[in-house]
C-alpha cells in the first residue's frame, strides 16, 4: 500500500542528485579574469590569440588558474584582484603597442570559480542581474521617424532612376515631410509615370494632385510597409548592439526589445558609463570602393608615395591592399546580405540585395571593371577595415551580388553579419539611464538571501513542532524543491534578479501549503479510525486533487505575468512559474517517498507521529493509537 516501486526510488534519487550537481556552482563565486576580444571587425580571436595570451603571462611570471576561448574572445581567469590588474596591463601593452588604433578590447571580466568537473558537465552558475550585480542600464529610443525618411529618400532616387530608364519627363522628384512628391506638366506623362512606378514600387500609395501646369504625383508608404521598416530597423539595431557590447566582456548582457520603438539594454559589472555610451552610440558605415592593382603601385604607397587618389587599407589575414578614395556605393543601397553557397562551385559564399539605384550603379561598375577586384570597407571612427575584397567576374544586374571564393562557411557567415548590421539602422537616443555600484548588488544579495534562508527556517521550525516526522518529511521535501529549483535556473542559465529572489521566497511558502493539505488529509483519516497504513495512502490520494487544482490556478497567474510583463515583472514570473512546478514534484513525490521508506515497511504500524490529532468530544492523543 505504502510501497514505492524501485524505480521511482532511482527518478527520485536521480533527480535530487543532479540537482545537487547543477546547484552547487552557485556556491563556488565567481574569479577575477582578463577578457581579449577583437576591437576590428576583421580581426578574430582565435586559437592563435589564445596561445599568444598564454606566451605573454608565461614571459612576465605572472599564474593564472586557466585560460578558455569561447565567441567572446579569450578569457584568463586569476586568483585574486592584483593579478587580474597587472595581467590587463601585460596584455594591454603586448596586443595593442599603438594605444591610438588599439587592435583588441582588453577587459576585466568575472568568471565562475566552479571547478572544472562540474563545468565540464555544464553546470554553470546562474547570472546575476543588474540590481545584484551592479551596472549601467540604459533605455533607448529608436527614431522610427528618421527609419522611414531615411528610406523615403532612398525611395526618392529609386523613382527618379525608373523614370529616366522609362524616358518619362517630369519637372522635379523631392520629399516632402512623410511623403514622396513628383512635379509634371501634362496629365498624359503622369498617368504614365504612375504606370511604372506602381510596376517597380509596389509599396507606395499614389494619388494624382494638382491641375493646370501644376500636376503632381503623389507617394506615401503603406502601414504595412511602414511597419515592415520600424521592425527591421529595430532588429538590426539589436543585432548591431549586440555585436557591439561582447567588447566590454559582459558575461550576461540583457538587450531586448521594449514597446514599439525602445531597446533596453543593461549591462552588469560593467562601472565605465561613458565607455558603454560610446560604443553602444558610435556610428559605422559600409564603403564598396575599387582596388588599384597596377604594377608596383602597393610598393610605393607603403613606401610612402601612393598614387593620387588612393589609400591603404588591410586585408583580412593582414595583408596590405591598396585602395581607391572614390566610394562607388555605400551601405546605404544594402537592403539584405546572407550566407549561403555558390550555386556552380557550391563554395561559401555572401548573398547581397540592393535597391533599385544601387543595383543600377553596381551594373556599370561591374560592366566596367571585369577581372579587376572590388573592396568592401567597415568605416568606423574614421578608420577603415577591409571585410572583403573579391574578383569581378562578369557584369552583374538585377541588383542581387554574390561574393565567393576563399572563404569558409563560417567567414561567409560573419561577413554577412557585418554588411547586415555595421551600422545602426535608424538612429537612438538614450532617454534613461542608471547607474548601480557594486556595493548596492552585494547588499542586495545578502538581503536577499537572509529573507530566504530565515523564512526557511521559520517554516521548518512551526512545521516540526506541529507534524513532528510528518513535518520533517515536509521540510525535506521543502528543500528538495529549493534545490531543484536552483538547479533549473542555473541549468537555463537564467538571470537572477531581486524580483527573482523574491519568487523563491514566495515559492517555499506556496511549497509548504501542499504538504499542510497532505498532513492535515491524513490526520482527518486517522481521525476516523482509519488505520495508519490506509491513512497516509488515503490522504496523499486524496489531497492530490486539491493541491493540482490550486497550483494550476496559480500557474495561470504566473503565466499571465509570463506573457504580458516586461522587465522585473518577467523575472518573476520566470521563477515564480519553475517553483509551482518544481513544488508539485516535491510536495508529492519526494514527500510520499520518504514517508514510505520510514513507514511503508511496517506491517503492523499502530501509530504515526504527526502531532495532536483532535477528535470531537475526546481528549487529545498523540498520533494513532
């Protein structure tokens, strides 16, 4: 009756045993470390960088306790603070000699201390946030508005292109606030222009205005449209944000999307306000220019006389190539770049849409410059990075242009993501901006985790003295839910914030409410005359259905707030929704096996010790008798 089968002994002890595993990290604190990442966008961190990391702490003397590569860069983690400062400068000094265009981003960085066989099963320590970490946390607008001129202007030159190659003549092409206005002298051309631009721009609305000489076309984007803009614009800003902050060596960024038009961006451990600002506002643009490959020109241009009208610019792999001033297209005319494989050789290779004029622009460049090469450049700060340099094969049109050959499907996939997202695609303001010290954090988490441990042991100290076993079981099933708990969180790797502590606070006490319905079911049955064995089995059974039905109600809250918070309230939803289900399987499962494995073995149990049991008109007694 009161008999688990083996197996559900084994899924519980597995299941307390992994989440002691995945728990334990969090335990361990974090180490001091020295982030190496790339400051240029062709630049890579690469096994390469992490041998040479080693070579210069290895020369200077200086013990570190593990170097790791990872996307971010290479990670070198110390024993103690003073180390941490003086391999940053050994580093600093050794990959960026020339402190005015630093090649890497050396930073301080925290790393979890867990020892490696617990890493090496993946089990990592949860992240802290903001408001226990410290931080900068900033809130941007997105100019939606400078988005959608930005593209009406684009718009602008695509229709003064489709009219020139229609050969319909018109007296002006100019934006005018939210739309695009096109002049003509007679009703016959309008009607004409109208025709083919609704052919080539069939995300404009057009109306005729005007009589007389003064006859005008109107254009204005779609809603559609114009909400197909703001949500690009707002993706790739978050994209390029993102690629952006991994220079800081910030472990757990938090860039999402708030509202329509906001990203809210914090960043802890990270104390440099003004650093963040600048490279979460710096502006990049994308340059496609024509390479100079006549004989002897690189020669003389690093020997310091380079032909009129060119620069010099490195290549990817470090190679020097020399470049022409003149800008044939800019990142203006990208509207889309994605890898993907030449469809002749099924080399690696970039896929890049352009609009109408660009693509006119690039036809006769590529007409022109057959066999010649062509450079695509990052500028940023002034300074220029070649991300690419490919061969021009044969004229191309259509405006659709694939760059392959010699590279990998990896570099095909970076290259991508550097001409989608080098730049911001609308412009942002910061509208809000804090700053939490470190101090605060720790304060925060020492709080925080007092509240729990004495609401804890509060619950523990009432459940033993009113259940006595009952209620020690109740406690170990209580604990066996913070641990799972835990586990999860840390297991998602999920960030913890101070709404988060608060959920596993508010968690133990909802976890111990199913065990009171539990101990109390039973103490009605043996209230009854119920025999013990029959009691306990008849209240877990029976209590069951109480404890699902409350619990689904409450999850149903807490999905709500799943769903539709945003920030702290997200966070405590994240928890609050783990600990409900974590609560059931302890509640439920962990408790009744641990009541079967004290009573299940007793053939002839007489009595439970579960405190007072009343029964109306006798005196009390303790347990069953």
């Amino acid at each position: 009756m009161n008999r688990y089968p083996l197996w559900k002994y084994i899924t519980v002890a597995v299941a307390l045993v992994l989440g002691l595993i995945y728990t334990l990290p969090n335990f361990f604190g974090e180490s001091p470390a020295v982030q190496v990442s790339s400051a240029k966008a062709t630049l890579k961190t690469d096994e390469r960088t992490q041998a040479r990391v080693e070579e210069v702490l290895k020369s200077a003397g200086v013990a570190h306790d593990g170097i790791q590569l990872d996307f971010n860069g290479v990670k070198t983690r110390f024993k103690d603070t003073d180390t941490q400062l003086k391999a940053k400068d050994l580093l600093e000094k050794a990959f960026n000699p020339d402190a005015a265009d630093p090649q890497y981003v050396v930073a301080l960085n925290l790393l979890s201390a867990s020892p490696r066989w617990l890493t090496a099963l993946h089990a990592l320590p949860m992240y802290l946030g903001l408001d226990l970490r410290g931080g900068v946390h900033f809130l941007l607008q997105v100019d939606m508005k400078g988005a959608l001129q930005k593209r009406l202007d684009s718009t602008s030159a695509d229709l003064r292109t489709a009219l020139r190659d229609k050969n319909i003549r018109h007296a002006g092409v100019g934006r005018e606030g939210d739309r695009i206005v096109v002049r003509f002298r007679d009703a016959d051309t309008r009607g004409k222009a109208r025709a083919a631009i609704a052919d080539s721009q069939p995300d404009l609305v057009l109306a005729e205005l005007g009589d007389g000489e003064d006859l005008r076309l109107v254009a204005t984007l779609k809603p559609e449209a114009q909400k197909k803009i703001g949500e690009f614009a707002l993706k790739q800003n978050i994209t390029t944000l993102h690629n952006r902050i991994n220079e800081l060596g910030v472990a757990e960024p938090v860039i999402q999307q708030q509202g329509a038009d906001r990203i809210v961006v914090q960043l802890p451990g990270v104390q440099d306000t003004a650093k963040a600002k600048d490279i979460l506002g710096r502006t990049a643009t994308l340059e496609i220019r024509l390479v100079d490959d006549a004989p002897g020109a690189l020669d003389a241009a690093l020997a310091g006389n380079a032909p009129f009208g060119t620069e010099v610019y490195t290549e990817r792999g470090g190679q020097p190539l020399l470049v022409k001033k003149q800008v044939v297209l800019t990142g203006d005319r990208l509207t889309d770049a994605q890898p993907g494989f030449d469809g002749q050789t099924n080399e690696p290779a970039v896929h890049l849409t352009l609009d109408a004029a660009g693509a006119r622009i690039f036809k006769d460049i590529t007409r022109d410059n057959v066999g010649k090469r062509m450079a695509i450049l990052l500028i940023e700060k002034g300074k220029g990075e070649v991300i690419t340099a490919p061969v021009i094969r044969s004229e191309i049109g259509g405006g659709r242009v694939q760059i392959s050959g010699r590279m990998s499907s990896m570099e095909a996939t970076d290259t991508a993501l550097l001409l989608r997202a080098g730049s911001l695609a609308a412009p942002m303001d910061i509208v809000e901006e804090r700053t939490i010290g470190p101090s605060l954090g720790a304060d925060n988490i020492r709080k925080g985790f007092h509240s729990t441990l004495w609401g804890f042991v509060a619950i523990a100290v009432f459940m033993i003295a009113y259940y006595q076993m009952f209620g020690v079981v109740s406690v170990l099933a209580l604990a066996s839910n913070l641990l799972f708990l835990v586990a999860i969180l840390s297991l998602l790797q999920a960030t913890l914030t101070l709404p988060g502590i608060a959920a596993i606070a508010l968690t133990l006490g909802m976890a111990i409410d199913a065990n009171v319905l539990i101990n109390e079911r039973v103490r009605e049955e043996l209230r009854t005359g119920m025999p013990p064995q029959a009691a306990i089995s008849e209240g877990y059974e029976r209590a069951f259905g109480t404890i699902l039905d409350s619990n689904i109600t409450t999850l149903i809250a807490g999905l709500a707030l799943l769903l539709f918070g945003s920030g702290p309230v997200r966070g405590f939803a994240v928890v609050h929704c783990l600990g409900i289900l974590t609560s059931i399987f302890s509640s439920v499962v962990v408790s009744r096996a641990l009541v079967n494995l004290i009573y299940g073995r007793q053939k002839k149990l007489t009595k439970v010790a579960i405190g007072q049991i009343w029964k109306p008109g006798t005196a009390a007694v303790n347990g069953q008798k």
